[in-house]
C-alpha cells in the first residue's frame, strides 16, 4: 500500500507539471482563409467590416496642442462574415501636410499586420462622403462606393504574415448614413500578399 | 479498495505539491527592469475615466468602456482586450494616444514561461508619427497575486503590486517599428511596468508606463 502510495504521488506530480507545460492553454479557432491568386503575382484575401454593427465604440477625436488625430476600432470579419480578429485605424496629421493613416489588423489564430498610407493634404473619407451630397439620416440607391487614398503598405507583420510584404486598400461601400453622421455600409478591406524571399 | 484509495490519496498529494511548486515556481515570476531613461516614456491606466474604449468577453475583471461598447464574444476573438487610451508623460500632459489589441499566446506554459499574452500597439504621437509596438507579455505574477491569492484562495490583496511583464519577443523587450511622420522606418524596443494600488475584483486600479526606446534616437 505505501509502494501505491508512492506511486500515485509520483504520477500526480508528474501529471500536474506536464499538464502545465503541454496543455494547449490558449487556442483560437482557425477559419479557411479565402484567398485567391491574382494575375500579377500575389495572393488576395479580403476582410469585411459591416457598418455600424461592427464598429466598436465612436470614433475618438483627439486634439493635441495644433495637432488633432483620430482613432476608429472595428471587428473584423473574413468574406464569409465569421468574424475573425480585431481592427484599429488611426489618423494622424504630419508636418508636411499630408495625413497618415495606419491599420493595426490581428487575427488571434493567425497573427498582426500594421499597415500605413499617406493621404495628400485635405484628403478625408469625409470629405469623400460630403462631396457626393450624402447627408445625415439619407440612404443612397445604389450604394457608393469610395476607395481611399493609395494602397496602405504593411510595415510589420508577426505570426504567419511575416516574411509577407501586404499592400491594402480600403474601400468604403456607403449605403447611407445614420442621423449621427455614422455610415451605414460595408467597408472592404483588401490585401494582397507576396512573399518577401 | 484500500489500494484504489491509496492511489487516489497519492495522486491527490502529488498534484497538490505540483500546483504549490508552480505557484511560488521563481522562473515564471519576472522579467528585466525597463532601461533607466528611455525617449519616451508614456504613461496610461485603465480605469473607465482613463480610457476611451475597453472591450473583452466579460470574463476580465475589467469594466467595458463606454459602458454599451460591443463585447467581443465571437469565438473568433473571445479571450482577446481591446483598449484605446490617451498615453500622458510624466508630466500629466497628452502626449500620445494608443490602441493596444491583447491575445493570449499559443506559448503560454507554466514551468518556465508564465502566462504570455501577445501586445499589439498602435502609438500614435502628434507631431512625431505612428508606432507599432509587439509585446510579449508575462502576466502570471499579475493573474497569481489576484485571481488566483485573492478571488481564488480568498487571501487578502497584499498589494500594491508592481510588475515588469516584458518578456519578448526579443531579448531586448517588445519590438517597435515605425510606420509614418518622423518615425517611419526607425526601429526600437520597449518595455512594460505596471502597477496595482488596489484589487476588490477588477483591475480598474490597474496603471502602466510604457517605455520607448528607438534606435539613433
């Protein structure tokens, strides 16, 4: 009986430790990515925001002495509408003049992409907006549809997008906007990936 | 049965041992103090007053910030923090302001790691330019002193707790790159301190001071 003893004691600890080392503590399901070949070389993945469900909070307008920014955060969604991972958009005025805009895309299963672009001075999707005389509260038939800016490069990228240079374009595809001035659409987030070899 | 019951009271004894050696296990309790004078060193709580946004899956002991914000329940994201916040300098003024995205890591392991969660930073500074930031971040002295002393074993808080939870993903800390303005390009590291005044249940009393060093800076 004390050799049992012995013997149980041996296996519980034994058990625990490896349990504390081998258990997968943290696993994120992992949805197919839907990806295709584009001609010129690369591999397209588009994300999808559905506006407004998917905006989390208001956006955060920040002023700073002169400078003013801004911040918009987003659950993010693959083309099948799971959603898949978090997003973050940042804007930030530079001393030239023109206007920085920089992406934080994570997918937990699968890793991070930080993405920027530069808009020229002036440039803003509001402004987009305001210049085809959608107003608050109005919908439009048929949607608009807004690409903003040139592409967004991707700076840093962990997990499985690294080693991967990624180019991204945001397009706003506006049914309408709520009375706060909030829109009411889809923004698509498109990607395209090559191997950095 | 005497020897089923033997068995059993053994394997109960051995785990017991084990899960005390984990608790007061000393490799997964620190990490490297931040550097003495960093270029920047930005400082941020997340008490609902001091944040923007905050957003999880309602198991953090943290309150959602605003109070109606969307909670991220989908199995895609559950686990993961959302937070935005106006990043101050030692001086109390706005300096910057932050989005930090927090993941569990697949890496976390109990005997020698800790409990690792991924940082994702996205620091921007007026005038300046765009960070991104990757922390790797072991918060098991952080989870052990309140959820599992307090919450867990119903001990009283012994704080205030301070803790350095930068562990990676390099030697040197977090990783920094620059995305626009000034700091395009430059690349960095940093470091994470954070302290505790108080735990009743959430970690609104939770402050943290982040601190940036770039690289030719």
């Amino acid at each position: 009986m004390k050799r049992l003893l012995q013997l149980g004691f041996i296996l519980g600890f034994l058990g625990t430790l490896a349990g504390a080392y081998f258990a997968p503590w943290f696993e994120f399901p992992r949805f197919r990515s839907a990806t295709t070949v584009v001609p010129n070389g690369g591999r397209l993945e588009q994300f999808e925001v559905r506006l407004p469900a998917d905006r989390i909070g208001a956006g955060v307008a920040v002023t700073s002495g002169p400078e003013s920014g801004s911040l918009e955060h987003f659950k993010l969604r693959d083309v099948e509408g799971n959603v898949i991972g978090l997003a973050a958009r940042h804007r930030l005025p530079l001393a030239d003049g023109t206007a920085a805009t920089s992406w934080l895309l994570t997918i937990p299963s699968r890793g991070t992409i930080a993405f920027t672009a530069s808009l020229p001075a002036g440039e803003s999707l509001e402004g987009r907006i305001a210049a085809t005389g959608l107003v608050a509260g109005a919908s439009s038939e048929p949607g608009i549809s807004i690409d903003l800016g040139s592409p967004a490069s991707s700076v840093a990228a962990t997990g499985e997008f690294a080693k991967i240079d990624f180019e991204l374009v945001e397009t706003w595809m506006i049914a309408g906007l709520e009375a706060d001035g909030a829109i009411r659409g889809t923004l698509r987030l498109s990607t395209v990936g090559t191997a950095d070899i | 049965m005497k020897y089923v019951l033997a068995l059993i009271l053994g394997l109960i004894a051995g785990a017991a041992v084990a899960i005390a050696a984990l608790y007061f296990n000393p490799l997964t309790q620190g990490s490297a103090e931040p550097a003495g004078s960093p270029d920047w060193s930005l400082q941020f709580g997340l008490a609902p007053a001091a944040t923007w946004i905050a957003t999880h899956d309602e198991k953090l002991g943290l309150p959602a910030v605003p109070a109606d914000v969307p909670l991220l329940w989908e199995n895609g994201i559950k686990g993961s923090l959302l937070t935005a916040l106006p990043l101050h300098d030692a001086s109390g003024r706005l300096a910057a302001f932050g989005t930090r995205i927090t993941v569990p890591s697949a890496a976390t392991e109990f005997l020698h790691s800790g409990l690792l969660v991924d940082d994702y930073w996205l620091i921007s500074i007026p005038g300046q330019g765009t960070l991104f930031m990757h922390a790797v971040n072991n918060q098991w002295p952080l989870v052990r002193d309140t959820l599992v002393r307090v919450d867990l074993l119903r001990r009283d808080w012994h704080g205030p707790g301070s803790y350095a939870p930068t562990v990676g993903p390099g030697a040197d800390g977090a990783s920094i790159t620059g995305l626009s303005g000034n700091l395009a390009g430059r690349t960095g590291h940093g470091r994470e301190r954070s302290a505790l005044d108080n735990y009743t249940g959430s970690f609104a009393a939770l402050s943290g001071e982040l601190n940036l060093d770039l690289e030719g800076h």
